[in-house]
C-alpha cells in the first residue's frame, strides 16, 4: 500500500549568503527504523534500509523540492506549493547512512526563525509499505533504539523538505 510518511532531523549551522538568504545542510533522510502512530493509537516501526534510500530514483525524487516552514497536513502539488514554500532544496548526497542536501532558506520569517534556534527538519515523501515484520542487526530506531520493524519502506519518492 502506497502511504504518505515524514522523517525529522537537525539542520547544520546556517550562512548567510550576500544577498541575506540562508544556505545550510540539512539531513532530509535517513536509513534506519521510524516510528509511525496507527490509527488505534498503537505504535509501528517502518525499516527504511540503505537499498531503499540511496535507490537512484529515491534519491532524484528528492532534489530540487520546496522547502517548507513547518509541515502541510498534505503533500505539495502544484496549486498548494506556493502557499508553503520558504525555499529549496539542492541535489542530495550520501552521508554515511544519511540523505544530506543543501537548503536555501529564502523567506524573511524562515530566516528569522532559523536564526533564532529553529534546527528541525522534516521530509515528507510517499512511499509504498510492505508488512513484513523483522529485526534489523544494526540499525535502530532513533526514537527508542529498537531494531525490530512491522513493515519494509519501498519506492520512496520524496514530495518537500
């Protein structure tokens, strides 16, 4: 089943270009497990591996996107992108086990908010979800260091950051 996800981390420290916009890397993905809510209330760890990350397609779906403030309560399309956007996200790269791209934060309030302590980051992307329970030799949730999953991420195709 093809489901909507997010995946949240930490921007580094911000430069100010000479025209007064910001450029700072971010993490926009990361291979590891995520914890997700289900509609019960109960909780699910979803394993994103490095296959799935660093897929070629995976990983160009995710440049060039809008950078957003704070999270839309739905993927962008072309009708919503500019009610959201503060900025853009550059060509990904490979960091390890980590998605890392360059951000251009180009919105007066963005910029305000990001010089004053606003390090989250968040990727909302689609992905398909196969229900196949396991658990992983090293990695681990970020949120509770478990290395057991309920379900595989596949085709991940990234939306905003």
């Amino acid at each position: 089943m093809r489901v909507t996800r997010r995946d949240t981390s930490k921007l580094a420290k911000p430069h100010r270009t000479a025209e007064g916009f910001l450029r700072v890397e971010g993490v926009i993905a990361r291979a590891c497990l995520l914890e997700y809510t289900n509609h019960d209330g109960t909780l699910r760890h979803e394993l994103v591996s490095p296959e799935a990350l660093f897929d070629t397609e995976s990983m160009r779906s995710f440049a060039v996107l809008a950078l957003t403030d704070k999270h839309p309560s739905d993927l962008l399309t072309p009708e919503t992108v500019a009610k959201h956007q503060i900025g853009s996200v550059g060509e990904p790269r490979r960091d390890g086990d980590r998605l890392v791209a360059m951000l251009g934060v180009l919105s007066n309030t963005a910029i305000a908010a990001v010089e004053a302590g606003q390090v989250e980051l968040s990727c909302g992307y689609s992905t398909e979800v196969e229900e196949t329970a396991g658990d992983h030799p090293t990695l681990r949730c970020p949120s509770c260091g478990t290395g057991h999953y309920d379900g595989i991420q596949k085709d991940r195709r990234g939306n905003l950051v």
